[in-house]
C-alpha cells in the first residue's frame, strides 16, 4: 500500500517498507530504520531525484537533487536501487552492514562524491581508500567521481572493473591495467575528462559498451580485446585520439565505435570482417583510411558519414539522427573487394592497392 511518511512516500507491506521518493530538501538525511514499526529494506529507482518530488520529475531534463551532500543509510535497508542517480551535491555515503545489493547506476552524476564508506560486517562491499569494492576485493565498483587522488593500488587485487566503475572521474590521467584485472564492464572509463593514456594487457575482456566514450583528451592506447570486437561506441567522442593501435584478434568494428573521434588516419586490421554502422562516422579529421581484402561486409554509408569534413556551424550530428553528409576522406582498398564496392557505390574517392 502506497502512502506518505513524513518527508516520503513509501510502499508498506505487511512485513517491510520500501522508500518510494523524498520530498525533503535538507543537506543531510538519516533515513530511518523503521515507519510504523517495519522494517525499511529498500529505496526505489530515482527516489532522491529532484528531491523525489514526482511532480517535478521529468526524465527527459534530469531535474537533479541539488542539496543533498550527507545521507546516512537505515541499518535494515537490504536494497539499494538507483536511488541516488543525479544527487549532484551528494559527498559522502557509508553502506551499513544489512546491505545486500546496490544497483549498477546509483551513482550516475553523482560528481561530488568523494568518498564510499562501508560497515566491516557487510558481507557483500568492502572500501579501501573510500573506493567501493565487492566484499572479496575482486570486483571494483565505484571510485568516487570527485575523489581527488588515484592510489597507486586502486587495481591490486581486481578482477573485474564494473559498470561505470570510473565515469566522470576528474583524478585520472592515466590508467595502467594489470593482469589481473580479466575483464571490463561498460563505460567503466566513459566521460574521464582528464585521462589521457591507458595502458591493457593483450587478455583483457571488454564487456558491454562504451568503456572509454567521451575521454576527450585520450590520445594514447594500445586496443586489446581477447573478444574479437571493438565494441559499441569504445571510443566515441574521444576527440584526441588521433590514431589507435588495434591487437591482432579483431573482426568486428561495432556500430558507433569511433563516432566523432579525432582520428587522422586508420588501417583496419587485416583479420577484421565487419564494420558495423557508424562506425567512424563524424571523424571529422579522418583522411586515409586502409581496408583489407579481409572485409567482406561494410554496414551502409553512415560508417564513414562525415570523415574527413571541417567542422561547419551545422547543428552536430548524434546518435540516432541521420548521417547525410558524404566522407571527404580518400580510401585504399583492394580490386574486387567489399572495400571496393562499397565506395563504387557511396561515391567515395579511393585508390586500389
């Protein structure tokens, strides 16, 4: 049953309450460890978004939490959704030891976060130095967003880099990935404004998409990827990036993988079969581009769309628009290849190697 509570609304079963939304706009918040003598296990998806206040909500602008810095969590609560999404203020948060799950994007925009707390009896989280880790080490969750130091050891131990695990940090220059770290999730790295090199090992997975999306000053990489893909808007935006170093093992180049990157020149790897939509479009200083004979299919027109075109005062071009202008950039593909084809049929300027 849905009803209010003091400055919630809540949704009360016979046995617990979960924290639907917040109405208050106080700095600091102890959320209580019962309404009406139950139990509060969990706080819903956007509950503290613009003040939770379901009247002003609107997803579409992300009215944002704007006074919230403090929140201490009931020691009962055994689920937190994304309820923290776009606490723009929030500095502080300590997990209590009840807690059982925290959803991947509870902290998304949370850009003052500096520090994630985490009671010793939890058996799920652990922290060290204020990053959220899974309770074995293994898993890193988040690194606070305005944390203002990487420790040298942030990695020891980690096996996976989570989801979003270091978005919009403002610290990291640069990443060096060691081998023990198997795996990364999506946009683990994305809108990193200050990285600029990142360093893998030749085994690592890249899970989902968009792990370095919007690292505007990344310039140095050497790509590895044991799946044999460059996944899903990797690099989109990423507009320092003048050339990229691919491993040996790719076959597919994903739909939006280079959108909008400051590439100046690319050579598809020679085991590479597939580029999919999108892939390099808007690389505005895109100008020579290799395609081996290896390439049996190239998506449609928009892979290259806008290669190799100064920028014009055109509104920019995004993710799901139409791409409808012609690549200025010059092609080196092999006689009788999709390559080939693929400019015959796009009207695209190219040379046979």
């Amino acid at each position: 049953m849905r009803k209010y509570y003091q400055n919630y609304r809540i949704d009360e079963s016979d046995q617990e309450v979960v924290i639907l939304y917040y109405f208050g706009d106080e700095e600091s918040v102890i959320v209580p460890n019962e309404i009406h003598g139950k139990p509060v296990t969990a706080i819903a998806d956007e509950a503290f978004l613009s003040a939770g206040n379901p009247f002003l909500r609107d997803v579409s602008r992300k009215v944002c939490q704007k006074s919230l810095k403090h929140i201490k969590l009931p020691s009962t609560l055994k689920h937190l959704n994304n309820a923290l999404i776009y606490c723009l203020e929030l500095e502080t948060i300590r997990i209590p030891a009840s807690l059982e799950t925290i959803s991947n994007r509870c902290f998304t925009q949370c850009r003052k976060l500096r520090q994630i707390d985490v009671d010793d009896k939890n058996r799920f989280y652990s922290s060290r130095d204020g990053v959220l880790y899974s309770r074995d080490g293994k898993r890193l969750i988040q690194f606070p967003m305005r944390k203002k130091t990487v420790p040298s050891d942030v990695l020891d131990g980690v096996t996976v880099i989570g989801n979003q695990a270091f978005s919009n940090c403002e610290a990291l220059t640069e990443i060096v990935i060691p081998e023990s770290v198997q795996s990364i999730e999506y946009s683990a790295f994305c809108n990193c404004s200050m990285l600029e090199t990142v360093q893998m090992h030749p085994n690592i997975v890249l899970n989902g998409s968009g792990h370095f999306s919007n690292c505007v000053r990344l310039s140095d990489i050497m790509f590895f990827n044991s799946e044999p893909v460059v996944p899903y808007g990797c690099f989109s935006n990423c507009k320092a990036l003048r050339k990229i170093n691919f491993g040996s093992t790719i076959k597919t180049i994903a739909e939006h993988a280079f959108f909008g990157s400051g590439l100046q020149e690319i050579a598809i790897p020679d085991k590479t079969k597939k580029i999919l939509s999108g892939a390099f479009c808007q690389c505005l200083d895109l100008k020579k581009v290799i395609i081996p004979k290896t390439v049996s299919y190239i998506s449609n027109s928009a892979v290259f769309s806008g290669c190799g075109i100064a920028e014009t005062d055109e509104d920019p071009v995004y993710y799901g628009r139409s791409h409808d202008r012609d690549a200025a950039c010059t092609f080196y593909v092999h006689p009788d290849s999709a390559g080939e084809k693929y400019c015959i049929e796009n009207n695209y300027i190219y040379t046979r190697l």
